[in-house]
C-alpha cells in the first residue's frame, strides 16, 4: 500500500514496483491520477487498486485498508508517502496552514499505521515505510511547518520500530534530499 501514489514519488515507486510484478494498492486524493497511474502498472503486467482517500481521514484510510485487504489479501508493507510542503514568510504564519502540514505529514501517516499494523501484528510479519525528509533533521527556510513534520514522523518511526521489532514488525525511514517532484 503506497499512499501520495499520485505524484511524485509515491507515483514513481507505485510505477517501478509495478514493472516487478508486484500488487499494489495506491492511495490518494485524485481519483482520475489513481486511474492513469494503475494503467500504466497494469501495461507492466501487474496488479494495481486505487484507493482514493486521504491520509487525513482516518476511516477512509482504514476502509481503503480493508478494501485492499479483501482484494489482494494481507498487506505485506505500508510507504507512508503522501505528504505536503509548507513554506511561507514566518512573519505571515497562520496557524491552520501549519496545523494543516501537521496534520497530512504526520497524522496522515499514523492514520495509515493505525489502518494496518493491528493485521500485521497478527500475522507477526509487516513492513512500514516512510518517507520523511532531510528537512527533518535541520530547519529550513521558509519551512518551518515541514520540518517540523518530519521531524515528528521520523522519530513517530523510530519509536514505531522499537515496539514492533519484537513482533517481527520491520520499520524503514527514508531521508531524501531534494527530489524533482510537484511538491517541491
């Protein structure tokens, strides 16, 4: 399950696991760039659902997960991908845009943890993913809101990987740099 699978990364990695055959289910806000993007894995011969939902509701994430679960079976990893920027003058700081970032970088991945741990508890095997960001170890500027949220979703992961390392729970955090994508 990849969610932000319609641009980006989360579109390139939705693409490249697809040419490997393997089965995917893509969450997303944008129904009709779902579609395209499970097309084009389908041209690769594999298996795509799209789950369009966003990572801020959390019962649309946990009926997505149930919807893949039904369709393809147990969910083997999670890419907690989906993300936003935010950037802006700190003298102009409005707290709902920062509250917003927040909420889509950090609580839309515990929405979608929460959507797919419990299933891979019970099975004692599971892989979680998150894409974070280099911007979670320093500020930026113009970027306060975003760094702040990675900075939150990565130490979330690594708090994530030392409670489930025992339950056979694998838990990866990715810190890329600066990516050609729309969001930046």
């Amino acid at each position: 399950m990849i969610t932000g699978a319609s641009s980006g990364i989360g579109r390139a990695l939705a693409v490249d696991l697809g040419k490997r055959g393997a089965r995917l289910g893509l969450l997303a806000r944008r129904r009709d760039l779902l579609d395209e993007i499970v097309g084009e894995v389908h041209l690769h011969g594999a298996q795509a659902l799209p789950l369009p939902a966003s990572v801020q509701d959390a019962e649309a994430v946990h009926a997505a997960a149930e919807q893949l679960r039904r369709e393809f079976g147990a969910i083997d990893v999670l890419v907690a991908n989906a993300g936003i920027g935010g950037s802006g003058d700190p003298a102009a700081l409005k707290a709902s845009e920062f509250a917003r970032v927040i909420e889509v970088n950090t609580i839309g991945a515990a929405n979608c943890v929460a959507a797919v741990v419990p299933d891979m508890v019970a099975r004692g095997s599971g892989h979680l993913v998150v894409i974070s960001s280099l911007a979670a170890y320093r500020g930026l500027p113009k970027s306060a809101a975003y760094c702040a949220s990675k900075a939150a979703v990565s130490a979330f992961f690594e708090s994530l990987r030392l409670d489930l390392r025992p339950r056979k729970i694998d838990v990866t955090i990715i810190h890329p740099g600066f990516i050609k994508t729309p969001l930046t």
